[in-house]
C-alpha cells in the first residue's frame, strides 16, 4: 500500500497529472495517457538538451527506459555513437537489451533503431555477467518535483531495475539519473510519500527548463527483497538470478509472504481457492439439471443443431387421428380426377415425407 500524506497519495498526483495533459491536448500519441508514463507534445524537443549536460558528452554507455517520450534520447545516442542500454519489457526476459544499428546505418535507420519496434528488431540481450558499467540512466517519470523526488506509473520497474543494476554492479556512485518531463509535470511531491526504494533523479529536463535538482537523498542501494512478492519473482526470471546470487552471498533474500518477514504483505487483489473459509464449499462450475429452478426452461440448442421433438398424444385421441385420416384417404378417389389420383398414389408410395413426427402412446 502507497504511502499518504494526509489526502495526498501518489496515485493522486498521477491521476491530476494524466487529467491535466488530457483536459488540455498536451499528451501525445498514445493516447489516452493515463496508467502511462505520458508522452507530451514537445517531448522531442526536451530530450535534445541532454546534449548541453557535461555528463553526456563524456558517458560511453547510457541506459534509456523504453517509453515513448524518451525515443529522441535512444536516437541521439545512437547517433552520438554511444553504446544504448534498453531494459526488456516488465523484465521478462532479461533486464537490458543492447541496441545494435546495422553496418552503415543511416539516420532513417537509427530513427527506426530508437522505437519501441526497433528495440525488439535491433537488439540483442545482455546477461548478468556482463561488463556493463553505466555512466547514465535516462527514466521517464509521471511526476517529479524540484528536488529530485519521483513518481512512475505505479508499477515500479523502474526503482526495481536500478535496484538489479546495483546488485549486478553496473551502476556506481557517480551515475546519474534524468529524466524528461513536460513542465506542468514538476510539481510539489510532500517527502512523506518517498520510500526507501525509490529512484531520485539528478536532472530534470522540460522543454524550458533544465533544473539541476541537487537531490541528496540517497538512491537505493541494492534490491529489498522484503518488497519483492512471489509473484513478481516467478514473472522475473533475472530477479531469481540475482536472488540465487545473493542467497549464496550469504544476503537476507527472504521475500514479502515468507516466514521471517514481519513487514505486513501488501494485501492481495486475486481470490485464490485457498483463500475460502472450510465452511464455505467452491462453488461449483457444472450446471446440473436437477439445479436448474422450476420456472427456468432448459437453454435452446443454437442454430444448426438438431433436436428430437417426442410429442405425446392420449390413446383416445391417437385412434380419433386414425380415423380421420382412414376416411380422408377413402373419399379422395371419389373427389379426384384419374390424373390427380394418379399423382396422389406416386406422392404416398414414392416420395418420403420431409417430416416425421414420433407419436408415442402414453402409459
């Protein structure tokens, strides 16, 4: 659960924020920008004065969040020749991708590179003993306020891959955290909603401003894994590395819901079958004829699917039938023509009837 300050929470600035960019066509593509980090008109634009930080002339590797307002980023640093760390998708199948351009790329080429279609066609992964050592970390943000405090979507990958890259040792002391915003995005963020894994930044770029935020507050030091749900763990199969890792380390690496942790888990939004009192059977999901009510017919076959029909008559009734129809086939000789006689007898010895009814004689 999300700390509060007061009636303040995160997820009400998020919700402020998504509203504002809407109500006033300040997001972009795509659209509606809510539960994302919203790409905005301008965000091109922002992304373009990295180029002015001393920190980015001098970086060799730079790792940029996939988000959509942080493509003008992954291109200029493609094109400035530096090497471009992308984390996969919610970390499913790995926590970076390396872009690589083909041989001889042209700008069109690396434009295509810096998608979110080109980080899946130009990339390949990089593994946990990799030699990676990044000297930028470029995240997009919902909200973040002057002085360097941060709120993402809500779903935290962003906090968490800074956390794995600390763990893994790609990132040290001097790295560096930006991220791009629109500048109705900088806002009053009270400390009371900050935890301890949350990510600061060190620079805030808008497409007005760029605001140094001087942020001492320490960024997180490695993963907490007393945050870390089993859930999450079976979706992440690099965090159960890096849990392996640090288990044989000798590290605390006990989860959320497992013994030995008194933090209160966060509660649970999925019911399992576990989770009902004994007294209180599963239902069950097999609809048996003697449940249905009274009043409720049985549901009509669809279209298509043939059904027999028995139609039960009294026995006074079937030998009254009988009758008529004896007297009906008498007389007809009497009222037709030889021609429509002889059409009659072919009809009743050649053609069969399209439809039989079953008539049963009830007991």
């Amino acid at each position: 659960m999300e700390a509060r300050a007061g009636d303040v929470s995160k997820q009400s600035i998020r919700e402020r924020i998504w509203d504002y960019m809407e109500s006033h066509n300040i997001a972009d593509f795509p659209r509606p920008v809510h539960h994302r980090i919203p790409n905005f008109k301008g965000s091109y634009l922002a992304g373009q004065s990295i180029r002015d930080l001393e920190v980015f002339a001098g970086t060799q590797e730079v790792k940029v969040d996939p988000d959509k307002p942080l493509e003008g980023v992954r291109l200029l640093a493609l094109q400035s020749r530096k090497t471009l760390l992308v984390p996969t998708p919610r970390l499913r199948t790995g926590l970076f991708n390396k872009i690589i351009p083909p041989p001889g790329a042209t700008k069109d080429i690396l434009r295509k590179c810096a998608t979110s279609q080109g980080v899946r066609n130009f990339s390949v992964p990089v593994g946990l003993d990799s030699n990676v050592l990044v000297d930028l970390v470029v995240v997009g943000s919902v909200a973040v306020s002057e002085k360097g405090w941060r709120i993402g979507k809500g779903e935290g990958y962003a906090d968490l891959e800074y956390a794995m890259m600390v763990s893994m040792g790609a990132v040290h002391e001097g790295t560096l955290v930006v991220t791009i915003v629109h500048d109705c995005q900088v806002v009053d963020i009270p400390e009371a909603l900050l935890e301890d894994h949350d990510l600061t930044v060190d620079y805030i770029l808008t497409p007005t401003r760029v605001i140094a935020t001087g942020c001492a507050r320490p960024k997180p030091t490695g993963i907490l894994w007393s945050k870390v749900s089993c859930e999450m763990l079976t979706k992440i199969p690099v965090l159960r590395s890096l849990r392996e890792r640090e288990k044989r380390a000798g590290t605390d690496v006990t989860l959320q819901a497992e013994p030995g942790n008194t933090q209160q888990p966060a509660p649970s939004t999925v019911r399992r079958p576990q989770d009902r009192p004994q007294s209180q059977p599963a239902p069950s999901t097999v609809r048996r004829p003697q449940d249905r009510p009274q009043s409720q017919a049985a549901p009509s076959k669809g279209p298509g699917l043939a059904e027999k029909v028995e139609v039960t008559f009294p026995a006074s009734t079937v030998w009254i039938l009988y009758i008529l129809c004896l007297s009906v086939c008498l007389s007809l000789p009497l009222l037709l023509c030889p021609s429509q006689l002889e059409g009659f007898i072919f009809g009743l010895v050649v053609v069969r009837p399209a439809l039989c009814v079953q008539v049963v004689r009830m007991n």
